[in-house]
C-alpha cells in the first residue's frame, strides 16, 4: 500500500473520529456538562489537527514533481 493511499484514508478515518466529537461535545453543552467539564470542548482539537496534517499532505500531492507520484487515471471507454 502507498503512503498517499494510507494518508487518505487516515484523513477519512480521522474525519468521522473528529465529527464523533464534536457531536459528543454538542451533547455534553446540551446536557449542561461542559459548565464543569470544559475540556469537552477541547475534544475535536487533536483529530482537527491531525486532519489538517493529514489534509495539507494531500493537498500538496499534486504540486510534487519528480517523485514518482501517480497521476489519477481517467476511466475511458
Ligand atoms: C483541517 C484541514 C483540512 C485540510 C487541509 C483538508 C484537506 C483535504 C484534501 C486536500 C483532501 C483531498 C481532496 C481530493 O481528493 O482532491 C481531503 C479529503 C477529505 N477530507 Fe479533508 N481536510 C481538512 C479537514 C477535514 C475535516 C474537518 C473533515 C471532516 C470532518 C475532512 C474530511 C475529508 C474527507 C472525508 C475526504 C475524502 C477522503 C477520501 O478520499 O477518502 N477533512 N481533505
């Protein structure tokens, strides 16, 4: 397996962790937790950063040039 293809899906598996809690965060100011329990809204931080780690990398996939990187072939019929 490539490392931009298990970058991706790092990024995709990152993605659903992330909004995982920001919906846990959601819940917990509905519920009046976070009036103790600030830190639940600290929670999204780490997979938000990891994602934009993980985002930035493939995002400048494109852009680097000889280094034998694979362009995405367009189906033909
Ligand atoms: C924080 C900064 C972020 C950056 C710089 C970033 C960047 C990118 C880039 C460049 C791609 C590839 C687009 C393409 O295929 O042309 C991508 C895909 C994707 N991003 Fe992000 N992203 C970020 C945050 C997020 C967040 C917050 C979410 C969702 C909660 C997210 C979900 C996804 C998903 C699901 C894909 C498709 C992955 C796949 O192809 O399997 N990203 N992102």
């Amino acid at each position: 397996m490539t490392w931009s293809k298990r970058n991706r899906q790092l990024h995709r598996a990152l993605s659903i962790i992330f909004t995982s809690t920001v919906v846990i965060a959601f819940i917990g100011a509905a519920l009046g937790l976070t009036e103790t329990a600030m830190w639940l809204f600290y929670l999204p931080l780490p997979p938000l950063f990891l994602l934009m780690g993980t985002g930035l990398y493939m995002f400048v996939q494109p852009y680097r040039k000889g280094r034998n990187n694979r362009q995405t072939v367009v189906h033909q019929h």
